[in-house]
C-alpha cells in the first residue's frame, strides 16, 4: 500500500484512530499500553478474527475498556516462560469475536504473536497514530520549529523488555508544514509501510540438545523435523566442532547440541506447541528443543 498523503493514510485507519484516541484521551489510559493494546488487535485480526476494529466500535465505552484489559492481558501472558494458567481469562473477547479464545491458545503461538506485534507496532501504530501520541504526551509541534521532526516522540514504557522499541516521529499534519515544500526533509517511509514480518533469524531458530551416547548427524535433525512439519520448513542445521565433546557408545565424538534454523516463527510455534521445551525421538534417539536465544557465541 502507498497512500500520498497523511489525510488519505488517516481516513483509511479512521476506524483504527479513533479507538486509540478513546484508549489515550478519553479513558486516559497509557500510550505506551494503549499502542500495545492496538498492535494486540492488529495482531488478532492478522490471525483471523476479521473485522475486528468494526465490532469494537459498535460496543458501548464500558465494553471498550474491558475489551482492552482482555487485550492486555493477552500481550503480558506472552511476557513469562510458562504457560498463563494464573491469568484472568478473555471471556469478552471470545463472546464479541465469536470464536474460541483463550490466553492458553494464543500463548501457544506465542512466538508468532511477539513477532507479530513488534511488526504492528513499527509497521503501523507508529505512523497513524503519531498525532494523537503528541496531544496525549502534550507535546504539541509548531510549524516553526520542523527541526523537532528529526527526533523521535519519547514514549514512557518504551522499549519494552518483550516488544522492544517504537520509533515514533513527530506528526506532519500536511504538506505545508514542510519547508519549500521539500520532500527530503520528510522522514523517509513515512507513508510507505507494508506488514511483511520482521522477525530474524534468530527468532527464527531452535536450540536442540541430543543425549550423551546417542550421535545425531545434522541429516537425521533435518530428515526428522521435514517428516514432521514440511518439506522446505528447515533453513539450516549448525553443529559445532566435535572436539572436546563427549563420546558415543562406538568410540567416536559427538555433538551435544545445534541451532534449527527455520522458515518461519510460525513453524517455531508448531514445534515447541507454547512449551519451553519438547521432547522428540528418532529412531531411539532422544532430541530436546527449546527456542534459541542468542548469549555468548558457541559455533
């Protein structure tokens, strides 16, 4: 999508921008909160409640508010290690969206919602929702003063330990505001945006761990998960160096652990099923995998 101007790009989320606008102005709730409470949304729509926004804007403010704290709920069960068997449930969400809903679901696909967030958030909160950021953080933007275009908007909560980071600019309210006219001075992208998935490939990669006596060669890693989960779903298999790990059963070293590098955080999900670890066999073997996350490098 390519809309020209900042008015085209607010009428086609007008929907989208006054609900954020209910969350910050009128119910004073966050904006760091209340960006994630819409990235959440956004999300949820992505993974098939359609016409989300739509139903939304049909209910009462009470029902708003609560839908929100559903909402919330649903991207802070994504910030622990274990499944949200403590949390609240989202029994209104399930009602108005009309389909089976709940915490433990969405935390099963965990990975994906994370990625699918931050992808909202950079991708789309941060560009339709600039104006009503500033009038929230009353942190108005005179025309006369367009050097504040080149810094962005500091929005308490941000970066956020699970989501990272929103880069917000200040709002440009039309074409006037740019000195001569100039498009260079305008923050690149700003009107260009699309939702292609931003995830890395280390959001895209598991951390396997074999048994001692038992080797696993690289083929028999990537013959297991294509069996399981499709032809094409491995990237990649990286085994260290064997020296200096232990023995198998013959004599002869083996690799203790690899990096499963995948095509996409999806199948990261099917995989793992919203556990921190899953255990698989192959052929008597015992292969353990858990999500990858990068420290000091092994290999």
């Amino acid at each position: 999508m390519s809309l020209s101007t900042v008015e085209q790009l607010h009428d086609f989320h007008s929907q989208d921008r006054e609900i954020f606008a209910k969350l910050v102005l009128k119910f004073s709730r966050a904006p760091a909160e209340s960006l994630l409470v819409m990235a959440t949304w956004f999300w949820l729509e992505n993974f098939g409640f359609k016409h989300i926004f739509s139903v939304i804007m049909s209910l009462s403010d009470p029902l708003i508010i609560s839908l929100a704290d559903e909402a919330v709920s649903c991207f802070r069960c994504l910030e622990f290690n274990k499944p949200p068997n403590g949390f609240k449930q989202i029994p209104l969400t399930a009602r108005f969206m009309e389909k089976d809903i709940s915490l433990q679901i969405i935390y099963k696909y965990r990975y994906s919602a994370i990625i699918g967030i931050k992808n909202f958030l950079s991708t789309v909160c941060s560009r339709i929702f600039s104006d009503i950021i500033q009038r929230a953080l009353l942190c108005p933007l005179s025309s006369s003063n367009f050097s504040r275009l080149c810094s962005p908007l500091n929005i308490p909560g941000f970066p956020h330990p699970t989501f990272g980071n929103i880069v917000v600019m200040p709002h440009v309210v039309c074409w006037n505001n740019i000195p001569n006219n100039n498009p260079s001075l305008i923050p690149s992208d700003l009107w260009g945006w699309h939702t292609t998935c931003i995830a890395t490939e280390n959001d895209r990669t598991i951390f396997l761990t074999f048994s001692r006596g038992f080797s696993v060669s690289e083929a028999e890693v990537k013959k297991l998960f294509t069996q399981k989960y499709g032809e094409g779903c491995v990237v990649g298999v990286f085994m260290p160096d064997v020296s200096g790990n232990s023995f198998n059963k013959n004599g002869q070293q083996q690799s203790l652990y690899a990096r499963l590098v995948l095509d996409s955080v999806v199948t990261v999900d099917r995989i793992l099923k919203g556990n921190s670890l899953n255990k698989f066999d192959w052929s008597g073997k015992h292969i353990w995998a858990r999500k990858y996350k990068k420290r000091r490098k092994r290999f």
